[in-house]
C-alpha cells in the first residue's frame, strides 16, 4: 500500500494560512493523510511567500532546510507565490524539489502529488486569474480552534509602486456572501469562534460582483450565526473606510473594534511617489474620527521606511505622525525593492540609511505601544482563552479584542479554571513589556 502522507509547511501571511488549510482539505478528501512530524511524512509540501525581500530570503532559506534536511524517500513539493513568480528558475536551480506548482493550479495538487509520489518531477504554473482561484470549499484547520482566518477576496487593483501582489494574484475579485457565510458556519460548527476577516484590500469587499463596497452587509450576515463570538477586519486602506462601516463598528457587538489600516507613509511627497491615494491631513482625519465617534477603539497600522527619495523631512513627517497619533500597534518594515515593480526603476535610499531610520522609529513605536499597554493595568476585559503557555509554565495565552493573534502582544493568565476554546473575564494586573498579566474573574 502506498504510503500518501503529507507534511504541510506554511510561510508569509494569513492568507497563505488559508490556502495551506484548504489544501489540507482537499488532498485529505483525495486519500492522503496529514502528518504533524516532517520527518515521518513521504511529501513535503513548502507554501511559500515572496511578498518582500526578507520574505523571499525566508521562503528560499526554508526550502533549503528542508531539502538538506529530508530523507532520500521523501520528496518536496513548492507551492505559492514564489513559485508563481520564479517558476522557470526555481525549477532549474531547485533540483532537490520534485514539484513546483502555481497559485491557480492548487486543485491539481492530488493529482500532481501522486505523480511525484511515481518519481515524476512536475512544473505546473498557469498565469493566475483570481476569479479562477482557490476557493476551495474543503478546509482542514490548521492549530487552534478558536480563531479562524476567512479569506473574502483575492487579488489587488491597486498600483502601489513598491508592491508585486497585482502582478502574482490578478484583480481583486470578491467571494459572494452565500460562500463565505457557508464557509464560516462550518468553520463554528465545534462551538464558538472568533471570524478574522482578510483580503489585500478588505474594505473594497463587493465592489466587483454586487457594483458597491458590501462589507457591513457581509458582516451583518455572518453576525446571524450564533457561534461567531467576535468578528476582525484585517486590511482595511483608509479610503475604503466610510460612514457606513463606521456605524457598524459602533452598533454591532460582535464587530471588534480594531481597525488595521496601511498607511505606508505620512509624506505627502512620499504617498505620491508610491502611488497611494490618501494624503497625510485625510489620514490625520480619520484618525481623529474613528477615535471620535468610536469608544475604545484599537489602531494598528504599517509604515515603509527608506521609500526611494525619503529625505530627511520626509521621515521627520512619519515620526512627527506616530508620536502625534499613538497607534495601539504598528509594524515598521524596511524599503526592500522588488523587480519589474516601478519604485525599483527609482534611486534608492543607502541601505545604512534605512537600517537607521528603521531603528529609530521602531524604538518611537515601541515606547507608544509600552505606554498604552501600561495604561490597561486594572481594566477588565473579555479573553478568548487559547490554551497553556509553552513560554510561562502554569500560565494559559489569551487574547482581548486588542490583539489580533500572532502580530500583537499576549495576554498571559495567572489562573484558569476554564478549558482551550472558552472566553473569559480577567483583570489585567500588570503589564511586561507588550505582554499583560491577568487574572480571571470566577
């Protein structure tokens, strides 16, 4: 009998999550077995990224590992983006890896998989229509429980000058409402979860397939589902957020309110030359106003430093933005130019330039994100209970409206009385660093 386990390695960003559970998902349902250790499986299949440098440098130094690492029985199968970007290359350079399979061909993977499994090596990489896509319906959760990742649409029809993801996923296409309320409600069919809703650009939901942004109108729906505890919006550009997503925040309870907005820069001059549409007094706008018209609401966004042409009141304008606006969380990354994208035909900023601006600002934000946690001490809050800490023996990680899981800080609860999957309340008792100590409330 042949031996159709399969090791599932996933890297880069939720939505590649998504696809590694979906492809879980259908190959379980074609008669291959997942196994959790590497070194037991018969293929071993990379879901790569290749979003940024460091993502790309990420995804290559894995696959090497793993090609070092793997047994003369084993074989390698790549798929994800960078394999839709460098089909041709990797699969000449690559000889360790047996399959190499594009973004728009992950229904194939049973197929493709048994060949591989017959000592076939496979190149399959079709041009990517998002509208083709894996939207796949079998789904096999990876980890957790009780937080879940829903991909609501693929693709981008922006142009940002600094960004590849247009030209590896095609125009941005929505799912219809009827697929993504069907998907969640299996997704809760084991008891209460938490829905995090993502795309490249989230607040553009339905502009494509019902004429208007239809966001608030999925929302609503997937809030009729009695097992959705909280629901996240991750992704969501400035423009895209009007008054009628506002009023949801404000009105629907099981509506987080946490808003993850990409500002990329507070440089006019800056904004222009990435192509991105929002100025920095609009920006400053909508700050103030969903702090306005939204109790408690929690900020987090991105910046690029080293954009080519930054000067040196260019990022005095970014740093005089975060520190006047104090968002909850941000993430600052590092300018890294990607190929055939028009900010790599501009001069760049020097790469001892960017480390520095990036140092300098990363420690800014880190001081505001230290104060606002320290500010929680003595709050009581609602936890989604995740299970026991593998870092604080007799501890359990859990998770407040405030933190969306893996990208911000943790929670950490002194005593639990309840099991993995429960929410709770607790009171935050002390803070170290970006992480907070609680006890529960019994």
């Amino acid at each position: 009998m042949r031996d159709n386990s399969f090791h599932l390695l996933t890297l880069g960003c939720p939505k590649n999550e998504v696809d590694s559970e979906a492809i879980m998902g259908l190959l379980e349902n074609n008669g291959f077995s997942f196994e959790a250790d590497q070194d037991l499986s018969k293929l071993i299949i990379i879901n790569t990224c290749t979003f940024i440098e460091a993502a790309t440098r990420d995804s290559i130094d894995a696959i090497l590992e793993v090609a070092l690492r793997k047994k003369k029985e084993q074989s390698v199968i790549l798929i994800g983006c960078l394999v839709q970007r460098y089909p041709h290359e990797l699969y000449v350079e690559l000889t360790e890896v047996s399959a190499f399979v594009g973004l728009n061909d992950y229904k194939k993977l049973p197929e493709i998989a048994v060949k591989v499994l017959d000592g076939e090596r496979v190149l399959l990489v079709s041009e990517f229509n998002a509208r083709d896509s894996c939207f796949i319906k079998e789904r096999e959760r990876i980890g957790s429980k009780n937080s879940y990742y829903v991909k609501i649409a693929d693709g981008c029809s922006r142009s940002c000058a600094f960004c590849i993801l247009p030209r590896l996923h095609g125009k941005y296409v929505s799912r219809k409402i009827e697929s993504i309320v069907a998907e969640v409600q299996r997704l809760c069919r084991d008891g209460e979860i938490e829905a995090i809703l993502i795309a490249q650009d989230t607040g553009l939901y339905g502009t494509d397939i019902y004429g208007k942004k239809s966001l608030s109108r999925l929302i609503d729906e997937i809030s009729t589902i009695d097992n959705v505890r909280w629901i996240r919006l991750l992704y969501l550009n400035p423009d895209t957020i009007d008054h009628e997503l506002i009023e949801e925040y404000k009105s629907n309870p099981k509506l987080l309110k946490y808003i993850d907005i990409p500002i990329q820069h507070a440089s006019d001059d800056v904004l222009r030359r990435m192509n991105r549409t929002d100025t920095n007094k609009y920006i400053r706008s909508l700050v103030s106003r969903l702090r306005g018209e939204v109790p408690g609401l929690v900020l987090r966004t991105s910046v690029i430093v080293g954009f080519p042409g930054e000067t040196d009141d260019d990022f005095e304008q970014l740093k005089e933005f975060i520190v006047a606006n104090e968002f909850d969380w941000a993430g600052v990354f590092e300018y890294s130019s990607q190929d055939t994208t028009p900010s790599s035909k501009m001069r760049p900023c020097g790469g001892e330039l960017i480390k520095e601006r990036y140092s300098e600002l990363s420690l800014i934000q880190f001081e505001i994100m230290e104060k606002r946690r320290t500010k929680l001490v003595g709050d009581v809050l609602e936890l989604l209970v995740e299970g026991p800490s593998p870092e604080h023996s007799e501890m359990y990680e859990a998770r407040s409206y405030r933190e969306a899981p893996e990208i911000d800080g943790k929670i950490f609860l002194r005593r639990m009385r309840l099991s993995n999957k429960d929410f709770t309340r607790a009171k935050i008792v002390s803070s170290e660093g970006l992480d907070l100590i609680a006890e529960e409330i019994i």
